[in-house]
C-alpha cells in the first residue's frame, strides 16, 4: 500500500488541494506570528485577494474567489469555515526547499494547532548542514515531535535509502505530516503516534527534533515546552534520545533558550551529557533574540532576551571513546 492510500478521503483531498497550488505555481513563506499580525492589520487587508491572502495569510475571503474546484476540496478535506457570510481555510500552505507544507491557519490558537513558521526554515537548514558534513550511513531516522513533518522530510529527500519516522502525539500532525510527505512524494517516511520515543522500538542512525519551547500559560502541546521556562522538553528529548543513538548516530535539537541574568539554563543543565566521553557534541547560538514580545508574558519577568540553539551530539563508536578531545566538546555562543 502506498503512502497515498493510507489516506483517509479528507486527507487526499487536501492532497489534492496542495498538488493544485503546486501546480499553479503558489509559493508563500511564513514570517513570525508578529509580523504576520501587524501584516494582516494594515488597511486594504481585512480580506483576500488573492491565492496567497487566503492559504498564506489567513485571511478570510468571499465565495467565488477561489475555484469551484479549491472550495470543493477545502469542503471535502474539512477544513472550510463560514462566518459573517465570508470563507477561511483552517489550514495554511507554506513553501519551503521548493515543496509546499500544509500547517494551521494564523492565529494559532487552537489545542492542537501545528505550527510552522521561521523556526521551520532554520531547523531544515540545520538538518541539511548536518547531513551535508556528516558521511555517516542513515538506515533510520525519526523526526521527534514531527509538527507537519519538515524534519522527516528533508531527511527523506536527502537519503531515499533510510526509513524515516515522523513522531508527534498530536493527531493532528500526524494528519499533515503524511499529507506534506505524500505531496513531497517521499515513500520512506511513516506517521506514528509516540510520546518522545517512549512508544516507538529500537535506535536510529539519525534523531532530529525541533521541540516547542515557550512557558505557555495555556499549555498549548505545539508551544509549550515545560519545565522551568519551557526547556523541560527539550531536556527530556536528550535523555531519551541519546541512549538510543547507533555508535555514530547524532542527535541534532533545534530549540529555544529563556536567558537569565546572561545565564544558558539549558547549557547548564546538559551538564551529566558533557562530561560523558560516549559522545562529542557542538552547541552554538543560531540567533540571539527571537520572540522579543513573549517577554511581556507572565513568567518571562527575570529572562533578558530568548535565543534558538543549536545541539548535535554524536555517539562515539565503540573502543574510541577515550579519544574524544577539546573540539568534539567545542560550545560556540
């Protein structure tokens, strides 16, 4: 069976929808929620216009605007609302490696919301550094806390050979991420629901995660990462991935730091992994100051600014653990 056939028929017609936008050329790239915001508020901008008004910008739009054809999938694929007389797409499409990725609509407020935004391109692109310097045979893979599969994705595009897993206990992810993977036409990657990696078997060659890491107080799953500041996730992905790494296989974590008082909370509760000599590691600042606005947020009163990071460990292979030396340990800030 295909990855195609396992859809359900609101998933092909999403399918569907996204090989029309393919096909007819539509690209968008996603800015941040801010700037998606204060976009959208500008006068002349209250409705859609055009294909990327009402599939990239979320904004609502009068019947007849789009095809028969699109509204029809829009309706099959249940993802259509009607409000006050106009339409809304409770899904957006973004371009990204010259692929689409259906994600949800703007604001993203729901519970189980996937999200999809800067944060997006600067995980693929660490993904594909990795894969571009690292020899390094992926047999299997997984994409942890998959969102609408851009890790799976890539790392299936770039090593057809390997079975890649896209994770998530988010149904909802799990739904877009084997619609982008069927539209991407990658056949090595599966959907399937786990808890980190508590609910999936065996290692990998490969671990790839891009976790969310805000302290939400509405605990939304694709934003809010627990624990102190929201790095408890992102502490829990190390624990649980690094004993299920190959000698060889690396862990590359894509996430955020709440800085405080010019201290890297997260750095400094790696400790127990950096004193390890079973792994070489690198960890360096990707951007200094993402999210400024979240520091009006209850709880964020002490952090100075949020930076995103970059953390790739390595396994050593066996009989050369001792060997390790100042550059695999190398923390760039």
């Amino acid at each position: 069976m295909t990855d195609e056939e396992r859809l359900s028929e609101p998933d092909l017609a999403l399918l569907q929808l996204g090989r029309r936008l393919q096909a007819d050329g539509y690209r968008f790239i996603t800015p941040t929620p801010l700037t998606h915001e204060r976009v959208n508020q500008r006068p002349g901008n209250e409705r859609s216009k055009t294909l990327r008004d009402v599939f990239g910008w979320s904004r609502p739009f009068a019947p007849g605007l789009i095809s028969a054809d699109e509204q029809r999938q829009l309706q099959e694929a249940q993802v259509l609302e009607e409000c006050d007389g106009v339409l809304c797409s409770r899904v957006r499409w973004s371009s990204l490696d010259g692929l689409l990725f259906a994600h949800s609509q703007f604001p993203t407020q729901a519970t189980d919301a996937v999200f999809f935004g800067p944060d997006s391109y600067r995980f693929a692109q660490l993904i594909h550094t990795h894969l571009q310097q690292n020899f390094t045979a992926v047999h299997r893979a997984v994409d942890i806390g998959c969102g609408a599969g851009v890790g799976a994705i890539v790392i299936a595009r770039a090593r057809r050979e390997a079975q890649v897993l896209a994770v998530d206990i988010n149904p909802q992810a799990l739904r877009l991420s084997a619609v982008n993977a069927a539209l991407a036409e990658v056949a090595n990657v599966e959907v399937a629901r786990s808890d980190v990696l508590q609910d999936v078997p065996g290692n990998f060659d490969l671990i790839v995660a891009n976790p969310p890491y805000m302290a939400d107080p509405s605990e939304r799953a694709y934003r809010h990462g627990g624990g102190a500041l929201g790095a408890g996730l992102s502490l829990r992905i190390v624990e649980q991935a690094l004993p299920r790494l190959t000698p060889g296989g690396s862990l590359v974590l894509y996430t955020g730091v709440a800085m405080v008082d010019g201290r890297d909370p997260f750095l400094e509760a790696l400790g127990q992994w950096r004193d390890s000599a079973d792994y070489g590691w690198t960890y360096k600042e990707l951007d200094p100051d993402v999210f400024g606005e979240e520091l009006l947020t209850p709880g964020y009163q002490d952090v100075e600014r949020i930076a995103v990071v970059a953390l790739v460990v390595t396994r050593i292979g066996a009989g050369i653990g001792g060997i390790i030396n100042e550059q695999a340990h190398e923390i760039r800030h």
